[in-house]
C-alpha cells in the first residue's frame, strides 16, 4: 500500500534562481558596509571595555595617582554644585519679579552644560 501512495506524489521542478543569486554591485556594497559598520562598532567596543580594565588597573597599582583623581573629581563635583547653587539663588530673586524664570533656567542649564562639556 505505501508504494501506491508514493507514486501518486506529483514532482515539480525547481525555477532556476541563479540570476537572484548574483553579486552586483549594490550587494556587494551593502555587504561590505554592513561589515564594515559591524567591525567598527565591535572593534569600538572592545576597545573601549579593553581600555577601561587596563586604566582601572592602573588606578588600582598605585595609590597615589588613585588620591590624585579621587580629588579632582570630588573637586570638580563641587565646582558643578556651586554653579549648580548660584544658578538656584539667581532664580530666587527673579522668581520674585515673575518674568520668565523657567525659560532664564532652562537657557542658563544649557550653557552650564555645554561649559562643563567644553
């Protein structure tokens, strides 16, 4: 009985896809792009993680230059929170005036943050 099922099965031929399976110019830019963006973030990437662990391990062998950088961020934290304070108190007095504060603020956080980047 299984031989008479077999032969009843229809057979097809398969179309010829070699013209779609064809380099052209176009794939062979985009593949080339692709593996080339892929590379470089991967590269980026692992450069950077390599990077970090080999500072981080440096920071870590001597204690002095870990002080040194430890204080110069703490520093600089303070710097950001008196410019962070004075921006506040000059709030407070035109508060009181009512013109605008919050665009005045939100002008004067943007130059505060383009000065700590810069």
């Amino acid at each position: 009985m299984a031989d008479h099922v077999l032969t009843r099965i229809k057979t097809e031929i398969l179309p010829d896809l070699d013209p779609y399976l064809r380099p052209t110019r176009l794939s062979d830019a985009a593949t080339y792009g692709a593996f080339g963006l892929g590379g470089l973030f991967l590269g980026g990437e692992t450069g950077f993680l390599t990077g970090s662990a080999s500072a981080a391990t440096l920071v870590a062998r001597d204690p002095e230059r870990q002080k040194r950088i430890e204080h110069a961020f703490r520093r600089f934290q303070v710097d950001v929170m008196k410019r962070e304070i004075d921006l506040l108190e000059g709030e407070d007095k035109d508060a009181d005036r009512g013109e605008g504060a919050w665009e005045r603020m939100k002008e004067r956080a943007g130059g505060l943050a383009s000065s700590l980047r810069g």
